[in-house]
C-alpha cells in the first residue's frame, strides 16, 4: 500500500550537509537514533541479547512487517537506543508496539480506506529529502476541518503516512560484535538517515484546525510505536492563534517537545532544502495573491468557472456594466456543455447543468457533486458489492418504504 520509492534528490550527500551547516551554526536536528550517544560494540551487543531472551518467553508475539521480533535485530537495536539501552523499558515499549500494529491493521492500511482525507492533500510525503538526505512529511493545516473529518480515517491516514515514510528509512543494525567503534558512528557512516523531518504549515490557522482528538493520536503514535524516528518538527508560519493550541499540545510531548521548532517559511527554504527541492507551496514566501492563485488552478474546472464568474459579478459591479457577465457565463455553458458532450461518450455523467454552474451561490442539487466524478463500471461494482451484503443480512432488514433494501 506503500507509495514507491521516490527520488532522493539531494539525500546522497547529506553527510557533507550535516557538517556545512553544523560548520555554520545552523541546528537542522539529529538524522539518526542515539545521535548523541557514544555506545561500544560489547555493550550494544550485551543488551541486545538480553533483550532477546525476555523475548523469547513471548512466542504468539505479532510479527514486524512479516518478520519475526527476535530475528530482527535491528529493530530490537531501535527501542534499545529510543530507550538508552535499558532492556526493560525497550521491551515494554516494543511489545506494545507490535499488538498496535496488529490491532490497528498497520500492514493493510491503504488510500482506499481514507479517499476523502487523500483527496484534500492535508498530508502528503514530499518527493524529495531535505538536505541532510531525511524524508519529509508535509502537513497543511488549513485544509484540516475538524467538523468535516472521520477520526478514524484522519489516524488511517496519520499511520499509513508513518509508514510510508519508514520504507524510505535505515533500519540500523549493530556494528559487527568485533568491532572496536562507537555503534553509533556505525550507524551514522550509513544512508539513509533514520529519522524524517516533519513540516506543518500552520498559515492560516484557525480555530477549525484546532483538532485536539487527531493531534493526541498523532504525538501518542510517534511516542509509543515511531520513536526516535523524527529529528526536527518545523512549524511554519504559525499565527498567535496557534500558541493557545500549541500550549494544550506541548505537555503531551514531554521531551519530544524540544524537536519543534517554529520558522518562517524563508527559514524552512533556506536552512532545510536545496534549490528546486521545497515542498510544493512553499516555494514563495508570499502568503497573499500567490498562494490563493495556486490554490485556485488546483481546483476542479468547474469550481474555476464559478470563481471566474464570482470574479465577473464583482467586475460588473464596479464598472456598472454586464457585458463581462455576459461573457461569463456565455463561457461557462459553452465549458460545460462541452464537458457534458465528452463525459458522456466515456461513460460518465456530470450532476448540474448548465444554468446552475453559470449562476454560483445558489447550493447543490445532488448528492456528492463536489467529489470526484465516478465512472459507470465502478459506480456499478460498488452497487453489486453492497448488494451483497445486503442480501447476507437475510430478511431481518426493515424494508425501505416498502420494499427490500436490496431490490
């Protein structure tokens, strides 16, 4: 369910990223677990094994991605150094960890199960790293409505996200038990980093991102089931209303919270990403005409045609003309019943019509008109699998106004 790897732009020279901006002062996070630690091989591997042995006294232990806990080192290595080597805080957590995923279905999680909140682009995985070659997951809150969610699919969406940032990941195993270095400079000597970055933009915040119930699930997963997997959260152009938020959500985090850090959308250009590498909408600092302009040619055609004719109405107001809205929407019933022509030869069907796509304001007159238009095969398949169930309910069903659901 995982998207495919994609580019890592920039990703192959993150060591010499890391030191430029150490060399300037610029703190960009940590890239990997137990950054700042300093562990030899003996010990690392004394605390693996021990780990090991509690673990075999749990046999019916859900598997990690397929794979048994015991045989994968290098996941016992990542709960040891998130929890400073101590055996049985690691195994406490570890186990918790693998009954979520099993209970959560983490493994069979897919856009399928959450098409709305894709559909909006909230959250997105960004193409490339940033330049110390981390992944970057990218949240927008302005495009997050806490009257228009399902929870459940809000956290589908936060896990599968999690985890297909950690396809592109080192999961780290132990240096070789002769050696005589630091794990941990072991670990650092290799590519991919292990940890991602973390981006929200907060422009635009308001009240109906204010979203309490998926901002605990999401610090409650990256603190129990992702840990240590991000070195640097960046809140981008936070308003004062985000502070009171913030302020609700800072002590659930505990130490995770020194990770935040807020900045400016210059910043987060400049300090964190190559040129031609930053995250779609950010690639202009300008908040106003630009990013409403980008935001408009991301909308469906038909919402273009009822903003150009928004735009018109106003134009004819100031001038006291309506030669331009007369062109509006002379424009829009030749778009739209072009459109219709097109759709129909491939099957589909476009709800409205010419008369109310030229007159915005005035509501919709059917169900899902908004959503992206469906095509007759699978509007049919949808139907026959419903159907189904429907008929393994048996008779129990009530009959809708007289008649069987299923009919």
């Amino acid at each position: 369910a995982a998207p495919p790897l994609l580019p890592r732009r920039g990703g192959a020279s993150g060591g010499v990223e890391r030191r430029a901006a150490a060399a300037e002062g610029r703190d960009l996070g940590s890239a990997y677990i137990g950054q700042e630690d300093n562990v030899d091989s003996e010990t690392a591997w004394q605390r693996i094994e021990a780990l090991r042995r509690r673990l075999e006294s749990m046999p019916e232990l859900p598997r990690w991605r397929g794979k048994p806990v015991l045989e994968n080192t290098g996941l016992l290595w990542w709960f040891l150094r998130d929890r400073r080597l101590d055996v049985e805080e690691a195994l406490k957590k570890l186990v918790e960890c693998v009954k979520w995923r099993a209970e959560f279905r983490v493994e069979r999680l897919g856009p399928e199960l959450f098409m709305k909140e894709m559909r909006t682009r909230k959250g997105f995985l960004h193409q490339y790293n940033d330049i110390t070659g981390r992944p970057v997951l990218v949240a927008v809150a302005r495009r997050h409505n806490v009257l228009d969610r399902r929870l459940q699919e809000s956290c589908q969406m936060c896990a599968w996200m999690l985890e297909s940032a950690m396809d592109r990941l080192a999961m780290a195993e132990p240096p070789p038990k002769e050696s005589a270095g630091s794990a941990v400079e072991a670990a650092v000597a290799n590519e991919p980093p292990e940890q991602a970055l973390g981006i929200f933009d907060l422009r635009d915040f308001s009240p109906m991102q204010a979203d309490l119930e998926v901002a605990a699930f999401l610090v409650d997963v990256l603190y129990k089931y992702y840990p240590g997997r991000t070195g640097r959260v960046l809140l981008v152009g936070a308003p004062d209303l985000f502070r009171s938020f913030w302020n609700s959500v800072k002590p659930w985090l505990g130490h995770y919270a020194s990770l935040a850090d807020f900045v400016t959308v210059e910043e987060m250009a400049k300090d964190y990403f190559s040129p031609g590498t930053v995250p779609p909408g950010f690639e202009s600092a300008d908040d106003g005409p630009a990013r409403r302009a980008t935001a408009s040619s991301a909308l469906p055609s038909r919402r273009r045609l009822l903003a150009a004719t928004d735009a018109s109405l106003g134009a004819s107001a100031l001038v006291g003309s309506g030669a331009s809205l007369a062109a509006a929407l002379a424009a829009g019933a030749g778009v739209v019943t072009g459109r219709r022509q097109r759709q129909r030869k491939r099957g589909r069907s476009l709800a409205g019509g010419v008369a109310r796509a030229s007159l915005p304001g005035l509501g919709t007159r059917h169900i899902g008109e908004d959503e992206a238009l469906c095509d007759a095969d699978t509007a049919a398949r949808s139907i026959e699998q419903l159907r189904s169930e429907l008929l393994r309910a048996g008779t129990s069903l009530p009959l809708w106004r007289g008649r069987a659901a299923a009919g």
